[in-house]
C-alpha cells in the first residue's frame, strides 16, 4: 500500500515541490502549512512551529505514516540575526514534532542542509562521516535538529544540497532564479569559489519515497550527480536556456560581506543513499530544464 505521508512547510520552495512530486508517485499527501499555500489538491493539516501543541493534530489528522519535515526558518541571514528564533524554530519545534512522531507511531525525515560543513579547504566531496563544523547559526542549529531527530530508531536525516529544478511558490530555485533574472535583463554576481552539488525536488521525491517504503534508517547526504560552482551553476543555466551568460560576472565569497557565512566546499558525496535505495538523482540539465519560467508559472 502507498505510505501516507505529512510534509510539513508544505507552503514552501522544497516542500510545496516535494507534495507534487511525492504525489506524482503515488504517496498519500498531506500538505502541512502554516501561512503560505501548498499546491492546489492537497488535504491540508495546519502545522505551526511556534505551537509543538499543533503537532500531534496535525498527525492525527494526516494519519501519516511518515513525516518528511521540511518547515523551518531556513533563511541563514535571519537565523545569524536571531539566534534564538532559529534554535526555537529549528531544534526545539524539531524535538517536539520527534516526540509526537514517536507517540504517533510514525517514522520522521528531518530535512537538514549541505551548509552545516565547515571551513575546511580541500575539495573532496563531503560523506556521511565528514566532520559538520557549521559556520552559521543556521547550519548549527539544523545540526542540533539532525542529533534529535536521529535518537529515534526508523527516523531519517536527509542532508539537502542547494535546492535546483521546479519549486513552489515565489521564490525561484537556485536555477529558477538565475533564470528570472537574466530573462528580466538583471545581470548577476555569482561566487566562483562555492562549491556545491545540486539537486532538484524531483530526485529528492524519489529518495523520501525509497527511504518511506523501506526499513534503512540514518544519516543521509542527498546531493546531485555533479559538483560544481556557483558561477558555473549560473552559466550552465544561461547556455542551457538560451540567455545571456555575459551578463554573469564571477566574485569571490569572501568580497561580498555577508551576515551568515557559508562553507565554500560544501559538495556531497551521496554514496550511502546510492547504495542503500539505488539513487539516481537527476543530472543538472534536467533540472534547469524543470524550472518555471516565472513565478507566475505554476508558484
Ligand atoms: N532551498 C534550498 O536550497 C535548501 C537546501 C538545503 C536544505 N533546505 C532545507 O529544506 C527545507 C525547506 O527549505 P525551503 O528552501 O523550501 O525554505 P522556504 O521556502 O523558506 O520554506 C520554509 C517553510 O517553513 C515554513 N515555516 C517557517 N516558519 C514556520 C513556522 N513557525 N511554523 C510552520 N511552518 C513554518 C514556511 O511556512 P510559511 O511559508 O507559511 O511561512 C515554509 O513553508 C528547510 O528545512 C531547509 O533548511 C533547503
């Protein structure tokens, strides 16, 4: 039978794709939202970070199996700005939505990030064992989140590298907003020393539902087939598209002061989830293919 399944932050650019695509193989969705709207079809359970007490419902009324665990205050900026907001938000509403799943009797995927790598220079991309030195209050608290969410037998972290392809809502994926960007005659700066492995809903989507139908439990990187930077990410997304790669000019991380710092290697090695579910991620070509032309297409 198809596992019925709770994505939380439902309203937003990876958990509103995730519903579609989840959907589109076969899973039982609910849409867990809180402000933002998921995408149209979904049941709907209201689901409110600030209010652990909105978990068990929403739960209840998904009767989910498993909760793919999307919501959280994902903006690293505003995270470096309020800390504590970003540790409510991201550990301890996580720790709350772990004890309900465990009451529940559902299995919990905690959706983490590729950002909680540190200053390390070499290149080598990044495996499960790797040590995560976070550089942001972002990166530390989604590392606070993954010890919590991993205490519990038969739950999940999903380490999530820079989200590529079709998202939801207004915001563009990494890719979608190169693209609305050069369409819109913007030229762009884009580091040329960031390191990352991309990686769209659509791969991410098969993964959750291989990890939802199956007993492997653990740590997971979910990062795409090829690492590259962010200027190359931005050029490949130009040529592949037809529009201005000249208007894309190269930087470096460290002349653009920023409020949350950022690992420049921050690749993955995504071997474990390869062996264990025989991942495929999409290649990069795919995904930039997949992407919205607008927001008002399909946001
Ligand atoms: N985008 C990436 O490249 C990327 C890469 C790696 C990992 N991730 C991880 O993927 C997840 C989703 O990220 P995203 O890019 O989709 O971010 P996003 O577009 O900002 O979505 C975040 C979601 O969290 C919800 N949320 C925020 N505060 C909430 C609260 N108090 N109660 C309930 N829901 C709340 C938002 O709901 P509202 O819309 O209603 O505010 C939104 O649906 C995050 O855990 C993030 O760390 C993202």
């Amino acid at each position: 039978m198809n596992a019925r399944v709770l994505v939380t932050g439902a309203g937003g650019l990876l958990g509103g794709a995730l519903c579609q695509e989840l959907a589109t193989l076969g899973l039982l969705v609910t849409a867990g939202i809180r402000s933002a709207p998921a995408p149209t079809g979904f049941p709907t359970a209201r689901y409110d970070l600030e209010r652990p007490e909105t978990a068990s419902p929403a739960l209840a009324a998904s009767r989910a199996e498993v909760v793919i665990h999307c919501a959280a205050l994902a903006d690293a900026d505003a995270c470096e700005r309020d800390p504590g907001r970003a540790r409510s938000l991201n550990v301890e509403a996580t720790e709350a939505l772990a004890e309900a799943c465990a009451r529940a009797g559902a299995r919990l995927a905690f959706v983490s990030t590729d950002l909680v790598f540190g200053a390390e220079s070499d290149p080598g991309l990044r495996s499960e064992d790797y040590p995560a030195r976070p550089l942001s209050a972002y990166g530390r608290t989604k590392l606070a989140a993954e010890g919590i969410a991993l205490r519990v037998r038969g739950n999940a972290v999903f380490r999530v590298a820079l989200v590529t392809g079709r998202g939801h809502g207004p915001r563009g994926s990494a890719t979608e907003a190169v693209a609305w960007a050069l369409g819109a005659g913007r030229p762009l700066r884009l580091f040329d020393d960031q390191y990352r492995t991309p990686v769209d809903p659509r791969s991410l989507a098969r993964l959750f539902a291989s990890w939802a139908a199956g007993a492997h439990d653990g740590l997971f990187h979910a990062g795409g087939p090829e690492r590259v930077s962010r200027l190359e990410l931005g050029r490949r997304v130009a040529t592949t598209l037809g529009l201005p790669v000249e208007r894309i000019a190269a930087v470096g991380q460290d002349d653009v002061p920023a409020i949350a710092a950022r690992p420049k290697q921050a690749a993955m090695d995504s071997g474990r989830a390869r062996r264990l579910f025989g991942w495929e991620p999409e290649p990069l070509l795919a995904a930039i293919r997949a992407g919205r032309s607008s927001t008002a297409s399909g946001a």
